[in-house]
C-alpha cells in the first residue's frame, strides 16, 4: 500500500483527458488523467498499465530512467487502485500496435504519478467472461466498471434521450406525476406505504400512472410524457423486476394510428440516438385475431415462418376419433407444418408431445408428409382424401412434418404458439441482429377467467371498447373488441396502450361487466369518475419500457444488465441487503405490528 502517501480529498492535477479517448492525433500532447488501474505488466525495467476510466483503457508506460518516482508508484500499484498520471502521448512501434483497441496506436509515456486511492484485490476480474450474478450484484460498483456494463448504462441514458427529443420536438410536456398515491389496478400485487401521520392508512406505489395521465388530459396538459417508474409486486419471473421505468405517454383526441405513428417515431429516435441504427417505418400493423391465428400469440416473433395453420375445415368427417370428437364439441383443429430441412428426431417429437400434455392436457399428433409415403402414428388413419386435404390446408410441399393439436382456440393455439417458438430455437431461426417490429391492435376488452369465474380486463379497465362492438356489451362481451395495441418486437412486449373511456357512465358499465358495481366503483375510482364528468376529453395513451426495449437494443437477454442496481429474482438488493428489518420504535410509530 502507499502508506507514505497523505490522504487528500481533492486530486493533485486536473484530469486533461479522459483515458478512452485519446487517439494517435493527440501524439505529442501532455495529458494529465485519472483511472483505475487494469492489467499491469512488469518487464523488469518497464512497467505497463492499462489505465481505465469510463471512456475506455490506454496504456501507460512507465520507465524508470526516464521518470523514477512513477515507476516507483507503478511498482506499487495494483488491480484496481484508483491512480493520477501525468505523461506524453507517444506513437507505439509499429509491431506493438493494438487494432483492437481505440487507443492502441499510442501510449502514454509517464512522468508522474499518484496514487489516489489503493483497492482491495477485487473479487472477479473485471475483464473477460462476466462472474457469477450473485457476486456482480453483491459488488455492483465493481461490475458497473466492466466496460460492457458502462456501455449498457450509457446507452440507456442516449435511448431515454431520443425519446425525449422525439417527444419534445411533438409538443408532450414532462411532468412527474406522485410516487405516494394509491393502488391503480395494472394486474399486480401494490407495494404500500403506511402513513404515520394517519395511522392504518396506506400508499400505494404506483403500478403505473394510469389514472394521473389520463387525469391531466382532463387538466388540460394535452399532450404528457413521463420516464415513470412503476412498482408491481408481482412473484418474479427470470426478466421482470419489482420496479421498473416506463416511458409514459398520453394525448388528447388521439387515434389509434396517430398513437402508432407517434410511437414508432420515437423508438427509431431512440435506436439512433443510443446505436446509430436507422429503423424503417412504419412498422407492420396486425389484428389481434390474426396474430393469434398464424403465430398463436399477441406477441408474435417474425423473424421466421413456421406459421399455425387452421384445420378444422380440413378435418371435418374425419374418421380419427380424437379429432372427430374435439369437432364435435365444437373445439378446432390448428396445425404446423414444420418443412422438410428441419429435422426432428423421434424422441424430439415424443418430447413435445409429453411436454404439450403436461402444460395443458393438450394431446398432440404428428405425422410426416414423406415423399415415399406417409409416416407417423395416425398416418395409417389419413386415407387419400384426408391427406389431399391436409396438403391443401396446410400448403404442404413434401416431406413437412405435421403437428396437429385440438382444442378450444384459446388454449389450442398459443400451445401451439409455444411450440413455433421451441422450433425456432431449436432450429436457430431467432437471429438477435435482425429485427422485425409490429404493432399488434384490436385486443378483445375483456377475457373470461376460468379461475375467478369472470370477466377480467385484458388491457386495463380503462380501455374503451370498440364503438361498432358497443352493442355487444352485454349479449358477447369476449366478442368486443378494444381500441388496445401492443408495440412488439422479435416476439418480445416493447409497450402498450389504448384509447380510453372518456364517460364516466360507459366507465361505470365496463366496470359493472368486471364485477364492480356502481357503489364500490364510486368508492374506488369516484375521482376518476367525477373528473370525466367535468369536461373530460377523449383521450389515449401508451406506455414503453424502458429495460426491455434497452435490453434488445443492447443484445444483452436480461433486463438486469440494463439497470444499475436490479435486484434479485427473490426481490432483494444484494448490494445493501434491502429488503431489511426495522427498529421497533419505527413500527410503533407507524402503528404497525409484525405478526410473523
Ligand atoms: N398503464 C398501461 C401499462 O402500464 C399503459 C397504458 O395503457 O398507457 O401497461
């Protein structure tokens, strides 16, 4: 340790430059810089150092007939030790240039040097191969530094600032909207805050700010965006956080082609901002129906084909009895044909189905349209009839395989949708450079919950209805549709949002139909209610997230990769050990009692 160094708070130069950025048109100036120290060869006489900051490393050259007392500090200085240098920007010979390097045409000939800070010997390299989660997290400001890290970081801050400047440059207003509030309904579980002052009253964080942007189109604001962060207390899936920033967006009058035209403006403005990559609008736009019907999910990956077929036409009169019998309980028939240079094995084929049965109970036939005959499990029940049908549903070319399920569209197809994913896995179709966005429109309002025995929002319960399904409100309430889309992206969410109910009496119906009645309505949203009643303008919004669409932009496949300090998949921050217990003078003040 340089234990003959006195402490001081403020460094002893000026930091002329940062390391990362100095290039072979800077030979011959004297820089001064500031870094931590990387690599460190010692070749008896010179010392090397890759020094590092956040701009990127250089190299310094450390010779003890040319400046002693640096080669000395050099001598001392370890991984990671925070040091100052002072030296000249020099050419490297050509035989040690470093092409991979920005800096690698030159080094820095030292001539002074201190050491500002030492380290402890960190507890993973911060070069190569990342270490394990756990200790990343638990040492985050160590794995902040890994130059991969930095890079994910800044370009988070460059995509969050193209879609400022898209927004601003469209007229939206920023405005920050209360973190203490009370629960919106988004689907998840509420954080709650208790208030001392008003002992057994709670806040909530928000799961987003729903109510407040639409309650600031009534405020007159028009056009409002916000980088929002959003709580959800949700059992953590591998790429979901407990909090996490929306770019929240709402407008007054919007349609839904101005929403889309507005949004996608904005994520090619981030995409050039954050890597220089130019996007080409307008996105393609898909009805939810025919999303769900070619690719079994709203969220369709479209980077490959490997698209569901319909067969239930094809199978009628069928003579397979578990097919016939699907048809007659009004079920259908969706198949994939996967082509003939995508081989599955046997046991493959044996697994998907094992795994569809365990999902859902789904059976699951296959059988292969082979140019020398028909092979499979039921090809010996297809007779040529059932097999000129089948060519013809499923535009089958020779030598496909056929995977066929049945079942109530609901469940049969985003099984299937499953499964075209598990292929195009399987079969490398999910190039992560190439990018395929969509919009994704015309949701239903509401779904049927088997679970709750009701109906529940698809979108949130302030999505307004199609008007021309308006009338089937009551009689076919899954038939309505929603004036809802969804941005999507190589079969990932990027945002969504809708048009919403600007009546507070339609609102009082919807909610009605979601099993509030008027009462308890009144009782929960009664100021969203009275502030449509008061002029409201129709209004529509849509919300991004920031992690996931930074997530792809980087090409990293986690969302923590892209946050500074995430926490865990079990909600804890390693780094500070939050979640942590109280003091039980802290809960006697807030009046609250720990039972377990
Ligand atoms: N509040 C919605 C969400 O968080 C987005 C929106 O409808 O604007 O998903």
């Amino acid at each position: 340790m340089a234990s003959e160094q006195t402490f001081s708070p403020l460094p002893p130069w000026q930091r002329s430059d940062y390391c990362g950025a100095i290039r072979a048109t800077d030979e011959g100036r004297e820089v001064a810089l500031w870094g931590w120290v990387g690599a460190r060869r010692d070749h008896g006489g010179l010392i090397f150092i890759d020094l590092r900051d956040r701009e990127g490393i250089v190299q310094i050259v450390f010779n003890p007939e040319r400046a002693n007392e640096a080669h000395r500090i050099a001598g001392e200085a370890r991984s990671e030790y925070y040091i100052a240098v002072k030296g000249t920007v020099v050419r490297r010979s050509p035989a040690t240039i470093n092409a991979e390097l920005p800096t690698g045409e030159i080094e820095i000939a030292a001539t002074e040097a201190r050491i500002l800070n030492p380290s402890a010997p960190p507890p993973f390299p911060l070069t190569g191969d990342p270490a394990a989660e756990d200790v990343r997290l638990r040492y985050r400001y160590l794995d902040l530094r890994r130059p991969e890290m930095q890079r994910n970081i800044r370009r988070r801050h460059l995509a969050v600032r193209g879609a400022r400047e898209h927004l601003d440059s469209l007229g939206f207003v920023e405005i920050e909207t209360p973190i203490l509030w009370r629960a919106t309904p988004e689907g998840a579980r509420d954080y709650l805050v208790p208030s001392r002052v008003n002992p057994g009253r709670f806040y909530a964080l928000p799961q987003s700010p729903q109510l407040l942007k639409q309650i600031l189109m009534v405020g007159g604001f028009d056009r409002y965006y916000q980088i929002a962060r959003c709580f959800r207390d949700e059992d953590l899936r591998a790429n979901r956080q407990p909090e996490f920033s929306q770019i929240d967006i709402e407008m007054t009058g919007p349609r839904i082609e101005d929403i889309m035209t507005m949004g996608e403006g904005m994520i090619a403005s981030m995409y050039r901002r954050a890597i220089g990559v130019e996007l080409e609008l307008p996105f393609l736009r898909m009805p939810w129906s025919e999303a769900m019907d070619r690719f079994g999910s709203d969220k369709p990956d479209m980077r490959f084909g490997l698209e569901l077929r319909n067969l239930t036409e094809a199978f009628a009169g069928t003579g397979l009895r578990v097919l016939a019998d699907a048809l007659s309980r009004g079920e259908s028939i969706y198949g994939l044909a996967i082509p003939a240079e995508y081989q599955l094995s046997r046991r493959e084929l044996d697994e998907m189905v094992e795994w569809l049965k365990a999902r859902n109970g789904l059976g699951l036939a296959w059988v292969k349209a082979a140019p020398d005959g028909w092979q499979g499990p039921i090809a010996r029940h297809l007779d040529e009839t059932a097999r000129t049908r089948l060519t013809e549903a499923a535009s089958l070319v020779g030598g496909e395989t056929i995977l066929i399920s049945a079942g109530p569209p609901s469940k049969v197809r985003p099984a299937l949708g499953d499964i075209r994913l598990q292929l195009g896995n399987r079969f490398g179709l999910r190039d992560k450079s190439v990018m395929r966005f969509l919009w994704v429109r015309d949701f239903p309002l509401f779904d049927y919950s088997d679970e709750e025995k009701r109906l529940v929002s698809v979108n949130h319960p302030f999505t307004a209805p199609n008007p021309e399904d308006l009338d089937r409100l009551d009689s076919d309430p899954t038939g309505v549709r929603a004036l809802a889309y969804d941005m999507v992206l190589n079969g990932e969410e990027l945002g969504g949002g809708s048009i919403r109910i600007h009546n507070s009496e339609l609102q009082l119906r919807v909610f009605e139909k979601l099993g509030i009645p008027r009462d308890e309505a009144r009782n929960k949203f009664g100021f969203l209610l009275d502030a449509l009643g008061f002029g409201a303008p129709p209004h529509g919004g849509i919300a991004f997230g920031v992690e996931r669409i930074v997530m792809l932009l980087c090409g990293t496949d986690s969302i923590r990769d892209v946050m500074a300090f995430p926490k865990t998949q079990k909600a804890v921050d390693l780094m500070s050990g939050a979640p942590s217990e109280v003091g039980t003078d802290q809960l006697r003040d807030l009046a609250i009692r720990v039972t377990s």
